[in-house]
C-alpha cells in the first residue's frame, strides 16, 4: 500500500530523481520502500492545486469541513495494523506508543470537527447601523474569521501522528479553511505517505477540492525552503529545532510578501525545587523525575532538561537520589541513528564545558541506537557565565544547577532564553514566599506547572503549547488544543454587505445559532 | 506648559543635544517650542524603568487598568482648547476635525477601559482535573491571556491623537497590562507632549508604576531603531509608510528574540465600480468619491487611490463626472512640507509613467502646503504590466483603470498588493454575478465595502484595520477596535495551580463573574 510516491493533490506522483529510505533503528537496517523526494515541478503544481482549492474550500462550510476531519480521524484509524506496524520500524517507538499516539491524533481532528460544526470559534461580532446618529451616520460592520490560504506543515521527527501529517497543525488548517501542503518528514515517511492517503480517501469521500492536501517527500531541506518562498503559500507550520524553525521565520520574513510562521522548537523546561519541598519530599520527587527524564527517551520537547535548586544537604539528597534511580531505569531506542548521533554530539559537548559535574550515567553498551540517560550538575554562577550550558540537549539528558542563594536563582531565571514550560515544586506557602520567582518565570513560559512534571501535553481548550522566543517564534498563539486554530486565520469586516450575501455566520437570522456579539452583547439570537 | 523635554517615566528630561522645532503649515513657519531628542541614556532608562513597571503592572487588577485608561480620557479633556490650538498649529487640520479626533480618542480609551473592567476579555478556559481517567489522570489546566511586556508605539503624522501618543496603540497596550514607550511623532511634538503629560497625570492619580509610560522625542530613525533592538521591548506598534514599517519588522525578525510588529502601514484601497451601477448611478458615486478622494487632503491610510472599472460609456462618464467635480473642491491644507513634498514627487513619478493620463487637476497657484488633487486614469494592460502604478501617491490623488474586460479586472485584483479596505459599488445582483471578483477581492483585503466609501473607519467591535501585507505586516490582528488588544497578549496555562493563588480571573469562585469556558462549556458561574 506505501507507494514511496508524493500525493500532488489527489495524484501519487514520482517525477524525481533523488530517492531515499526509511531506518529502523530498533533492528539498525534501512526499510525497504523507496521514497522519490518530490521534484520543482511537483512542488509547483502542488502549490498551484493548493491556491485553486482554497477559492472552494475557503467557502465549504463547517459541516461539511466537520465530516472531512471526522473521515480522516476514520480513515486513520481504517488504516489498523499496518499504519502501527510502519510507526514503529520508522521510529522504534513501541507499539503502545503508537496506539496511543493514534489516539490523540483522531482525537484532535475529532475535536476540530466539533468546533467547526458548532461554529461559533469565527467570533462572529456584528454591529449594527444608525442612520440617525450625528454627526455622521452609522454603517452596519460585521466582521469573522476567514482562513489565510495554503498553509505548509512541517512534521515533527518525534511525534509521525499526533504533529505531523494529520497532526494538530493540519487539523487546524483543515477547521480554519486552509488547503495544507505537508513536507513529510523523512524519518517517517512510510507513516506520513500513509495518514497521506487517509486524508486523500476523506477529501474524496467529503468531496473535498483536489488539492486540498499534497504530500510532498523531501530528505532534505531544498523542497521545504521552495515551499514556503512560494507567494501562494500564506502561512507555515514547524515542530523541530531552534535552527530549523529560525530558518523558515528567515525565509518567511525575507519574502516579499512576509508570512506568519508558527514554529514550536527547543526547550529545556526548566524545574524550580523550593527549599521546603526539597527538604521534605525530594526523594518521592527525584523519583519521579528520573521517569520524566527518561520517557520516550528524552524526545520531547517538554522535557526537563533543567533543574534549578538551592545547593545544600537536600538539593545533595534530591542529586543523589534521581542519580540512584535513573541508572535503574533501562534505555530505550531512539528515533534514528542521526538522533543518537546528535545525542551523543551534544552530550558530549556539554560535558566539555568546565564545572559541570556527571553524577549518574549509564556508560555500560546498550543495543545500537539506544539513548543513554545521564544527569549532570553544575554551580549557579558557572551556569549563569557560560551561554552554552543553558542550551537544549535532545534526549534523556538532565542539569541540575545548585545556586548559592534565592538572588542567583532569580538571576538565572531572568536570563533564561523563552521556554514552553516552568515548573515549580514547592508546598503552598513556598509559592507566596517566593512570588518573585514564579513572576519571573512566567515571563519565560508558556505554561507554568506546579507539582508535577513538564512532559505530558493535555490536549484541551485550556493548553498553551508554545512560548516566548525560541520555544516558539509567536508567544501570542498555541500549537495544542483548539485555540491553535487562530495561527490560521485573520479577522474580516464585510461594510453594509447585503443580508443575503453575507457568509452564514454572520446573516441576521444566524441560521447556525452560533453565539456571536451583536452591538456589544452575546446573544445566540436572530437580529 | 508644553516644555519640548521628554518623559522618561513621570520626569521631564532633556539630556540630549539635537533638537528640532515643529511647523505650522497653515502659516509656512515654524512653531516656537524647541523639543531635545531623547538621548541613548533616556531610551536606556526609559526601557528600564518600562520593564520594572512591567512587574507590577501586569497584576494591576482591571478595575485599576480601567481607572487609568478613563482618567487619560479625563486629563486629556481637560487640557482644553491648548490641546486643540497646538493639534492645529502643528498640522494644519481644522479645529473641527481636532475636536473630532480628540472625542474618538477618548472614546477608544472609554472602550478599552470598558473592556477590562468587565473582564471577560482575557477568555479564562478553564478545563478540570478527573483523577479517574485512564490510563492517565487528567491535571487541571487553566488559561488566560496575560501581557506581552513593554510595548513600543510608533505615532502616525495623520493621527496626531487617535493613532499617536494616547491613540489605539497605546490604549490597547494599556488596557492589555502593558508599559509603553512612545517614540513621538516629529511633526506634532508638542501635542504630544501635551497628551503625554495627561497620562502622567493619570498615571500618578491612579498609583500607576513609574515607567508604565515614556514618551521620546525623536526627529530621526534612530530612537525608533534604538527602541526596537532593545531586549526588553517585546513588541512594537507602528502607523506609517511601507518603507519605514518594513524597516522596524526587519529589526525585530533580526533581533536575538524577534518580537512582534504590528505595522499598519499603506494601502490604495481598490474600488470595482460593476458595469450596472455604473450605468445607473456612475454620476451619484462619482460626486461623492469626489468628496472622499479629497476628504483630509487625501491624507487617510483608506483614501481610495485606485478605482477599477469595464472600459465603455458609462465608466467614461464617471471620469468626467469624477473630474468635474473634484476640481470644484477647494484644496486644503496639508500636514507638513515633508508631506506635500513628497505628495508633489510621488505624483510627478506617476505622471512619468507611460499611459497615465491626467483628467483633471487643479493647477492654478495655491497656498502653500496645500494639496493640489488630481484624478488620472489608465488602460488595464497599461496598470497590468507597470508595478510603479500600483504604489500608493499619499494625498488627493486618485487613478481610475479602465479594464478592457471582465477577465482583465479579476487579473488585476488577483495581482493587486494586500490591502487595508476593498470597495464594490455594484447592484445587488451584480454582486452574485461577479462573486468571482469579490472572492479574489476578499483575498487582498481586510475589509470589503458595498456602496460605499472606504474613508470613514468606525471604531467598533466588528471593524477589521489591518489586511494582508503589505496593508499591514500581519493581518491575524486589526489596529482599530477592542479587539486590537490582541496584539499585546498572549495566551498563558497554569496547570494543577492552586486556587487561592490563581489570578482571579481563573479562580474557581470566578469573583469578577466573567465569561469563561469551563470544560468547553461557556459560564458565568462559579466552579
């Protein structure tokens, strides 16, 4: 069923010469199916299929985009064993994982269907005319949110379902109006061509417009840099790297015609332990940490990459405790041989930088492609000298910084570069004793947890996934939960437009009974 | 009381050595007061005392926020008729329009003072915590949004209120929880100073921090460019050129942490006259264009520059009607030499372009600084294959293509600049048959007008000012109307974060009775 071949639009299509496999690092062998990269031309057609289908899609309505994403999550799921089964020879995550990240994957294009259904996410606001008011006349405005254009998604190596092909990026898209072009990442590109041809099914099914999706294979960097130079492309969609993300914001910017990339990169999350709680419940918490570190290998970007304590007996004991324990923990398989190797390179560079500390590492030789976990320490003022330490290393690596006092822990949360979370274990009074801490880093966040642990993305209405700059390149949007819709759409004011004519959404008689704000007031009524 | 000093904070200051004088250009003579541009030191201290501020003002309940905002509509009230006589001594306008400027400035403070006593604005979702849930428990997670940091405005020389100092920008700032720092507008110093001291006032009457507002003199580019390349700036608003709207965007994408620019920047807002009310009203629509291309001596970032049309009779009689009537329109005074000069430059640089042609024009002497209007018109090809007429002639200038048919109109919008404002002056069932055109419209366009003029921008709810770029540098957001204050936030998650210590808009007992989304359902109540 996996063809190696770029859906351009609804065609399987193979003009290319450059070609490429999958890895399966669990057994450390290439997959067999080849992947033709998609050529210029396909990358061209795709974007001009794209632009032709956004004037139709752009007017679908929301039950009709509600069924599309409600066929895809189907579709998906119709895709049973095989799609589990290439998951895991292209990332060597396990089957659980797999399941589980289906689950997620369905279940937000699943939620966007609901809020397209529904409607009211346009913010429908209307105000009305006087023609009696002075000086001048009033006119009639009414205004909602209407989709960009062609957006492109670039999958996340570390997540082949849930942000990637038919991951939240897309699903959003798809809910605002927005035809999606997806430059498939290489690592998964068995997985990727596969959800691919679930959305191409659904679009058929739901009657779509050819062009609603393209698929585009790309092992390098070539077919996404033309992609998001192209003027038909409106906006882009990035999880990765600091440096990949950076490079796209550039191109973007660089345009033209400058576009909004949202890009959700690095982090390392930091993790604030309060004297109190360190004193009384380090132990159950180094516990607990050693898991967070560890899951998944490290590979998620809100792993706590970073804790910052007060040094003495209890920051010693919490040391030595997660010590003790993530040694017991066993390595587990990373996503790619590149990823290991990138684990490896950054590991060791960071262990070069003076006055940092190993305090626990498994050196033993574990299977080929298998993460080693390691934790590490350092002193506060160290820390705060040397920029290199601060940054992220991609995978189960941690830092503890043992700070000579509150002032040099505050210091150091100031000078964090923006991250996706904060954490802060402390026990309630902590939290009022040390208010200028926790204000400090909620200048730094996204999201700011107390008592628990960083990894572990809700998916609902309320979820920030992103930050200031470089977990995100726009603090003002979210990359997880419903709200992510509006990186892809903008406000739109129709003037004295004649009641028949307007979209549903915004007619007097508000035949969707979505809310809407009606001179001031929410009201779900006809006018 | 105008003392040609900068704010830095609540003190007047004037450190620097350059200094400018502002200029009257209904007398041709420069005013008396002499301004000292902010020196590095004061935009140092200025950001310094911005970010200090930004501590405390971030927690400033909306009560207080509120308090603040009207007591600027307030104090800027009472500064009475100086506040009129030195608008007008520094551009030209008439009284009447300075008292009109003045009301729909106090009323955006109004709106947005009204906005964040209500509270509801900060869309607090609230999805709780089910320990029962398998396989995992879900936390409890709560959002709001919160403010971005200190915010830069940049005033515009056509707004010296409402889109300056104390203007949108500024008021959305505020009302976000935001500590501005105005770079004043040259050409109007000393209104600026006026409206800047109103906000000390109230500043200081409402217990605002110190540094919760700067205002900088600034004659040049480089407090501007200074402001922006500052780290603890962390965002920027600007009203302008394209020119120097793109310089700040590029700033602030090449900064370490680029941060947003809100740039609302030029626009020669295309008008579609279709073929039957060209027929049927062509004469009616040109007498009242002939109003709205002079309105203000053309000096709106919505003066219709650009009117499309079918080549034939009718559209022939509209250019004549349009040129008769226009030239029977007393020209007015402009805003300052700088700008009728570059008015007369840009002009003569269209006039050079091969097929543009003058249809009527006022050339007899005026005085001084007066804008002298024109109206030209060209064939579609002509505008098709020139990109030097699609650029935007500041002032009383107008250019009517003629398009040689249907095809030729829609290729023209396809290939039109994005824009503030689209207009359609058409027959109902004229909208129907030419949807094609209002689709390719709606792509270029923030707001779309049905007979109308696109002059006039009500400041309300439902009114999008803001569009693809280069009409502004990103059209998710809008510059007019409450819902500008969307620019200055972001959202914020706190997860498993104990109630007492939540802000209050997140807090179980929901004490502000605000709007909230609470497991996806919207509530007043309390949890």
């Amino acid at each position: 069923m996996i063809t190696g071949k770029n859906y351009i639009g609804n065609v399987l299509s193979s003009l290319g010469t450059k070609t490429y496999k999958t890895f399966n690092p669990q057994t450390n062998l290439e997959n067999e199916i080849v992947y033709t990269e998609a050529s210029t031309v396909e990358i061209q057609v795709a974007v001009e299929l794209a632009s032709k289908a956004f004037k139709i899609f752009k007017t679908v309505s929301g039950a009709k985009k509600s069924n599309f994403l409600n066929e895809i999550a189907n579709e998906i799921e119709g895709l049973g064993d095989e799609l589990i089964k290439t998951y895991c020879s292209e990332t060597g995550l396990s089957e659980g994982r797999a399941i589980g990240e289906r689950g997620r994957t369905v279940f937000q294009l699943r939620s966007f269907a609901n809020l397209v259904k529904e409607g009211s996410w346009v913010e429908a606001t209307i105000d009305t005319s006087n023609v009696n008011r002075q000086p001048i006349p009033k006119v009639d405005i009414r205004k909602m949110y209407i989709p960009l254009g062609p957006v492109v998604v670039f999958g996340a190596s570390n997540f082949p379902l849930a942000y990637s092909t038919a991951g939240g990026d897309t699903a959003a898209a798809f809910a605002a109006g927005c035809p999606v072009i997806v430059k498939s990442h290489p690592m998964h590109a068995g997985t990727g061509e596969l959800v691919a041809s679930a959305i191409i099914n659904a679009a058929l099914t739901t009657a779509m417009p050819n062009g609603v999706f393209s698929n585009l294979n790309s092992s390098g960097i070539e077919v996404g840099q033309i992609l998001v130079k192209h003027s038909e492309v409106k906006a882009v969609g990035f999880t990765g790297s600091i440096q990949g993300g950076k490079a796209l914001y550039d191109i973007a910017a660089q345009r033209e015609e400058p576009i909004p990339v949202f890009a959700e990169m690095g982090s390392v999350n930091p993790v604030i332990l309060l004297p109190k709680i360190t004193k009384s419940k380090g132990t159950e918490w180094a516990k607990t940490y050693a898991g967070s570190i560890t899951l998944g290998s490290g590979q998620f970007c809100t792993n706590p990459g970073l804790i910052l304590g007060i040094k003495g007996e209890d920051l010693d004991n919490f040391i030595l405790v997660l010590s003790e324990e993530i040694i017991k923990i066993k390595p587990t398989c990373m996503l790619h041989p590149n990823i290991i190797e990138a684990y490896e390179n950054n590991k060791a560079k960071m262990l070069e930088q003076k006055g940092l500390e190993t305090t626990a590492s498994i050196n033993n030789k574990v299977s080929k492609n298998y993460g080693r976990q390691i934790v590490t320490t350092v002193k506060g003022a160290t820390f705060l000298a040397n920029i290199n330490l601060h940054q992220e290393v991609f995978g189960p690596f941690s830092m503890v910084v043992q700070c000579e006092n509150v002032d040099q822990l505050e210091e150091i949360i100031s000078n964090l570069e923006g991250q996706l979370t904060g954490t802060i274990l402390g026990d309630e009074n902590e939290l009022i004793e040390y208010s200028e801490i926790i204000s400090l880093l909620q200048n730094r966040v996204g999201r700011i947890i107390f008592n628990g642990v960083p990894t572990g993305v809700e998916v609902c209405s309320a979820m920030v996934h992103g930050g200031p700059y470089p977990a995100s390149t726009d603090s003002r949007f979210t990359a997880v939960g419903i709200n992510s819709i509006k990186r892809w759409v903008r406000p739109f004011s129709f003037q004295s437009w004649p009641n028949e004519l307007l979209p549903i959404e915004l007619k007097n008689e508000n035949p969707l009974k979505i809310s809407r704000l009606v001179d001031g007031v929410k009201t779900s009524k006809s006018l």
